[in-house]
C-alpha cells in the first residue's frame, strides 16, 4: 500500500509520489520567547513518528524547522527583562530544544534562524517588488494580496470574501487592509538592519518562504504545522513564495489539530499553558508520547492530567508485554527453527500486526490505528506467552515477537520505556526474581506477616505481587 496523505490544499487524500531519493521537509517552529508547553508538543511527536516511519519504509529524509528569532513578542520581552532579543530568544530556543529531547523527539536536520537568513529575505522582497507583488512605503514593504489572485486558496476562502468578513491590522500605510507587512522600519531600541528600504527587520511571514526556498527548493515534499497556521502564516507563505518564484512552495501540506487545555487553545500570548517540563517531572515521556498518538494528528486533543491517568492502563499493557518478552528471550539463542502449531499461529499474527501497523501509517499516518494493530497483538502474544515454555521453537517466535514490538512501539512511535526504566531489562529482572524467592522461603516458613509485608511495601513502589498455583508472579501495576 502506498503512502496516502490528506493535503490541506487539495482537501483530499492523495497518494504520495516521490520525485527524488529524499523526503524534504519543512515544519514550521517556535517564536521563542516563553517556555515550551504542551501545544509544542503536539506537532514534534506528530513529525518524529512520522520520520521514522519514513526511514522504517527505507525512505531518506531531510527535515528542516525554522525558529523565529525576530518578533514583536521576543523584543517585548526583552525590553521587559532589559536584554537583547537575540539573548531572550536563543534561551527559549534553547529550552525547546532542550524541551524536545527529553520528550524524545529526534532533532530537525537543520534549525534555521530569521536572524541568520535576513540577506535571504531581503533578495525574496526585491524579487516580490519587480514582479509587482510587493511595493514600498516610507521604509515599510508590504505584499500586494490583491496582485496574487491565488490568494486564499490554502484556507479556502476568496479574496472577495475576505475584503468583505475579516479583520485586518489597520494601518494608513497599506493600500489595502489585507495587505502584509514583508519588511519593517525599525523602531528606536529595535533590532535593526540595512537593506534597500533603510533600517528595518523582516515581517513574520516572509521568513518561512525565504528560508524553505534555500534549504529545500521549489515544490518540496512536505509542509506541516498547527491548524491555527492555516491561515493567515502558511497562505501568505505561498502567496510570497510563489509571487517571488513563480513556482509552487510545497507539494503536501500537513496541519495537525490543536493540543488544548480543558477546551481551550493552549496560548503563551494568553498565558494559559502547561510546560512540557512540567508535565515530564510527573510522567514518563514515553506515556505523554502514547497519549498524544492515540488520537489522529488532524483531531483536536484536549488534556488535563486526567487524560493521561485514562491512557496509563492501555500504554501499562504494551510495556508489561514488552517486559515479559524481554524475560523470557533474554540471554537466549533464538536459532531459526521449522514453526507449526501455535507457533506458526504467532508468526501468522506477528505477519498480520506488522502489515496492519504499515496500512494505518500509510493512510495519513494514522497513529491511533497503528497502536489498535499493537493491542490486537498483545491478545496473540499474552496467550501465547502463558501457554508455552522455553523450547527452541517458543524462543525463536517469541525473539520476533519482541523485535517486533521494539521496532513499532520503541523505535517508530516512542512508547515503550526506555532501557532505564523497563523492568524487563538490566538488574531489575534478576532482581525481582531474587525477591520472589525470598518471599516463597519465606511463605515456606510460615513467616506470613513478613511475606505480606514485602508485598505491600512492592506494592506502594507500583509492583503488583500474584500468588498463583504456579508460584508467585510480579508485574506493573495498573494506576
């Protein structure tokens, strides 16, 4: 099955072609000048799975995203704090990158700055200005809308639509209150810089279309961002770029639905948001990730800690499968053997798991249908493993299984605890075995209270305890 993807500009699914050896990306990045929340999030988790997925498919991939180093936010800031704006913006970049590793994301590529591209923005303006899509005003350059009749197509809406229904920034300078600011005259205290119109530094837009124009080229694979970007940043970027190039920006473009706190967008402007830090200091990335793919990318997610205590039983149950693969086939050969039987019957399910994850990702990357591939597994693979011994046969299967659910749920979506944390790995399985025993001897004895003491005490450290005809077993308890 071939990539399918829903493209924003077509308002449909297409089929993903390719036109070169690599994907090229470009995702629209941070204005830094707070902290990193959770609507950051959102988009990050969404294009790393995305990216390995890719690469899992043997595709390479080039992923380029931008930061916003220069904006009125920024030199609020600092103005407020009595520093530069480069200074306030390279500490929050600085926190997101930061902010992103611990959530496991993998890094962009390339991280290019608005203050680091100006000379490239400027040669965009003057090729908006002799193509007659842009003019100047007293030091202040703004795009024509009127001049590009494409306009509004990203969001659907027509230009006589837009004169006559939306609110623009007045400003006596525009010919026309659709019109946007491209290049602004500085202002005393501002960061400033020379250019053709006198000192002054970029507009918002302007420096996506620059900057994606000399990393990526014309017409390259892939756009993303928030839905809240639609308009009026990602169609001002076509109108600026395409009026400049006379070519088309992106071939595909990608919004993710909104990460919102309690049905409310989450907002730094607005001062309503939870740091990703915040959040990580109380739960394991790995179960944030899970949350935030169990729903479709295009859907708006709503959360509150709740949301994350009604997700930790399912996102409990891979890793405990994960955990109980990883004891039983570790410090094993699992040599290739002839399967039948119920192991042939794991084999067909591990087939039928792998395909189905593959289908849901290749139909828009659907994470939330990928994971229900997952579950429908662990029921093969829960059966199986309280079926069966360690024979060659049960090993080999089982050495697959565990492969498997690496590859899926570890590398590509980021949900399964990591070496440090799963109790399947290192010393904590000997370990719990070694308290087990302890505790068997000491049921042997007749030493009951102590045995329920030990009990409890794993309890409060989130071990579950069973004692069954078979012996006692552990495993995660379920919050």
């Amino acid at each position: 099955m071939s990539i399918r993807v829903y493209n924003t500009l077509t308002r449909k699914k297409e089929e993903f072609t390719e036109t070169g050896s690599t994907i090229s990306i470009y995702v629209c990045g941070v204005t830094p000048y707070a902290h990193t929340h959770l609507g950051h999030a959102r988009p990050s988790v969404v294009w790393d799975v995305i990216k390995k997925f890719l690469r899992y498919q043997e595709y390479q991939v080039f992923h380029v995203q931008n930061f916003t180093d220069i904006d009125d936010k920024i030199i609020a800031k600092a103005n407020q704090e009595g520093k530069t704006a480069l200074e306030v913006s390279n500490y929050y970049a600085n926190d997101y990158l930061e902010s992103m590793d611990a959530l496991g994301v993998e890094r962009a590529d390339l991280y290019p700055k608005v203050s680091e591209h100006v000379n490239e923005v400027i040669e965009m303006i003057e090729a908006l200005i002799a193509n007659k899509h842009a003019y100047d005003v007293d030091g202040n350059v703004f795009f024509d809308v009127l001049s590009f009749p494409g306009y509004g197509k990203l969001s659907n809406q027509r230009l006589a639509e837009l004169q006559a229904g939306t609110r623009f920034e007045v400003d006596p300078l525009k010919r026309s209150p659709m019109d946007f600011a491209l290049w602004k005259k500085s202002k005393p205290g501002e960061p400033a810089w020379d250019s053709p119109w006198g000192q002054g530094r970029p507009g918002w837009h302007i420096e996506c279309s620059a900057m994606s124009y000399k990393y990526l080229g014309a017409a390259f694979d892939f756009h993303g961002g928030g839905s809240d970007l639609i308009f009026p940043h990602h169609e001002n970027e076509i109108a600026q770029f395409e009026g400049a190039t006379c070519e088309p920006l992106a071939r595909y473009w990608l919004h993710n639905g909104m990460l919102n706190l309690r049905e409310e967008k989450m907002s730094k402007s607005q001062g309503n948001f939870v740091t990703i830090k915040d959040v990580l200091a109380k739960y394991p990335k790995e179960l944030f990730r899970f949350y935030i793919l169990s729903t479709h990318y295009r859907s708006e997610l709503e959360y509150h800690d709740t949301k994350l205590e009604e997700v930790n039983r399912g996102w409990q149950r891979i890793n405990e499968c994960a955990r109980k693969l990883s004891a039983r086939v570790q410090g094993k050969t699992a040599e290739p053997v002839e399967v039948s039987g119920q192991e042939e019957r794991l084999v067909a399910a591990l087939e039928k798991a792998e395909a189905q994850f593959r289908d849901s990702m290749n139909d828009d990357f659907n994470t939330a249908l990928a994971i229900a591939a997952i579950f429908d597994l662990l029921r093969e693979l829960n059966g199986y493993l309280d079926r069966t011994d360690d024979g060659p046969a049960s090993i080999y299967v089982l050495s697959q299984a565990y492969q498997l659910l690496q590859t899926l749920a570890g590398d590509i979506l980021g949900i399964l605890k990591s070496d440090d944390q799963n109790l399947g790995l290192g010393l904590t399985e000997p370990l719990m075995e070694l308290l087990l025993d302890l505790r068997t001897q000491l049921r042997t004895e007749k030493q009951y209270q102590l045995a329920d003491i030990m009990r409890n005490r794993l309890l409060v450290l989130g071990i579950v305890i069973e004692d069954t005809p078979q012996g006692s077993q552990w495993k995660i308890k379920d919050e």
